[in-house]
C-alpha cells in the first residue's frame, strides 16, 4: 500500500529505544527523513545508523525534554536542517511506576514530573510544530498514550498525565482554524508492550509469577511488540487516514475495558 509519505519531515520524541526507535524506523521505512531525539546518545547513535541505511536522511539530537531549553535546541536543530517538519511523534514519557503504591508518601514532585515528561512535553513540541504545518497545509500530530489515560488502573500522576495528552489532542482537533489547514490530531494508546530493559522485559527475567499473571489477563495471551503501535502510527500519518482526527486508539491486544 503506497503511503503518500516519501520525503515528509518526521521528528519522533524518545526516538532512540522500544516504541518511539520502532515508530521511526517503520516511517523510515516509507522514505519519510526522521529526526529523533533522547537522552542517551549511544543509543541516538545507533537508531540514527540504522535509519541511515534506509537511504534517508537521518538527525539524532541528545536532549532532556524536562529541560526548556532542549526542546528548543532540539526544534532549531530541525528546522536550521530542514526548513520544516510535517510529522511530530509525542512519544516521550513514562513515569507509570514512579512514586509508590502509597500514594500519601509519594513526593509532590513525582505529580508534577510525570506531568511535564509526558503532557507538558507534548505540549511544547505541538506548539512548535504547528506553524510550519499551517504553513504548508499539511501535517500529522500523533501522540502516544497509554490505556491508562483512558481508564482508571495506573498510578493516579501517571493516569493523570496521560488523560491530559488525550485531551490535548482531543481539544486541537476540534479546532476549525488549524484541522482545515490540512493538520490532524490523534492519540495511539498501547497497553503492555514488551521492550527491552524496561518494566515487563524486567519482569519476564525477574518475576516470572508477576509476568505470567499479565499474560493471563490478555486477551490475545501476550504482550505486544513495539512494531505493532509503529504500523498503526504509520497509518495514521498518511493520507489513507485524512478523514481520521481526535480519536484514541488502543493497541492492546484486548486488554483495556473502556468503550
């Protein structure tokens, strides 16, 4: 199926590891030019070098999304390189298990970081995205969520996170002056997704038993692969999905219980 996304201008945040590397090398993989950026620069070395053996163009930026400035320095990188972008990918985020099942000493701090890791973040990047696709009347926002911000489940900074990030999307889409110039607004919500070294891939090797009780409440009796929520993202930025702004959509294999 033929895309309609060679040659468009991607910036995918958190593009270095699990699903913001699957998201980028699957748009590479379409002939888009993707710019990533993370904390880790081994790890922006790497994705980069494989995004480049695609034969397009490549940017890997070292950057903290807590920090101002960054998102700043990250934005003049892009656009000092490519005039413009056409895709944002608000993958950056997590925090789903900072803080403590006790939520009463759990630090202020642990509310207001997941906050600004994950909607605030979202946030700034948008904001900054925007003018260059009114501009061209054209462009793609696509958030990545979490079931959790749609049910209740997860610990309340982290739900509370996510919820805002939906309702961002949500509230742009409705907006007349910037969906008819040619821009949409979506949220893609994975659930249980296996990526290494972080928090089911630790449980697969270290607790068996708590790793075992997740697969059994999935209804597809698995956890899902970064490729998965990458497919669906591709989709989404093409113009196969022009008609298809504000939604959330889950990729979970059946796990979630929101209509």
């Amino acid at each position: 199926m033929n895309y309609d996304l060679k040659d468009k201008y991607v910036l995918v945040t958190g593009g270095s590891h699990g699903i913001g590397r699957g998201i980028a090398l699957a748009l590479a993989d379409e002939g888009c030019n993707v710019a990533i950026c993370a904390r880790t620069k081994s790890r922006l070395d790497d994705t980069v070098a494989e995004l480049k053996q695609k034969g397009i163009q490549a940017i890997g930026i070292v950057a903290d999304v807590m920090i101002f400035s960054d998102i700043e320095w990250v934005m003049k990188s892009i656009i000092d390189s490519w005039g413009t972008i056409d895709i944002l990918v608000n993958n950056v985020g997590g925090g789903g298990r900072w803080g403590s099942d006790d939520i009463e000493q759990t630090s202020e701090n642990v509310w207001t970081d997941v906050y600004n890791k994950n909607a605030l973040a979202a946030v700034r990047f948008t904001m900054r995205v925007i003018p260059f696709m009114r501009k061209q009347k054209w462009g793609r926002v696509i958030t990545i969520n979490s079931i959790y911000g749609r049910e209740g489940g997860a610990r309340p900074w982290f739900s509370m996170a996510k919820s805002a990030e939906i309702s961002l999307m949500k509230s742009l889409s409705m907006n007349l002056d910037l969906v008819r110039d040619g821009i949409t607004f979506n949220s893609v919500a994975p659930g249980a997704i296996l990526i290494p070294d972080t928090g089911w891939d630790k449980a697969k090797k270290e607790n068996t038993k708590e790793y075992t009780q997740m697969i059994e409440t999935i209804p597809a009796g698995r956890l899902g692969e970064p490729e998965e929520v990458a497919n669906l993202v591709v989709f989404l930025c093409s113009s196969k999905a022009s008609y298809i702004n504000g939604v959330t959509i889950c990729v979970d294999g059946g796990y979630s219980h929101a209509l």
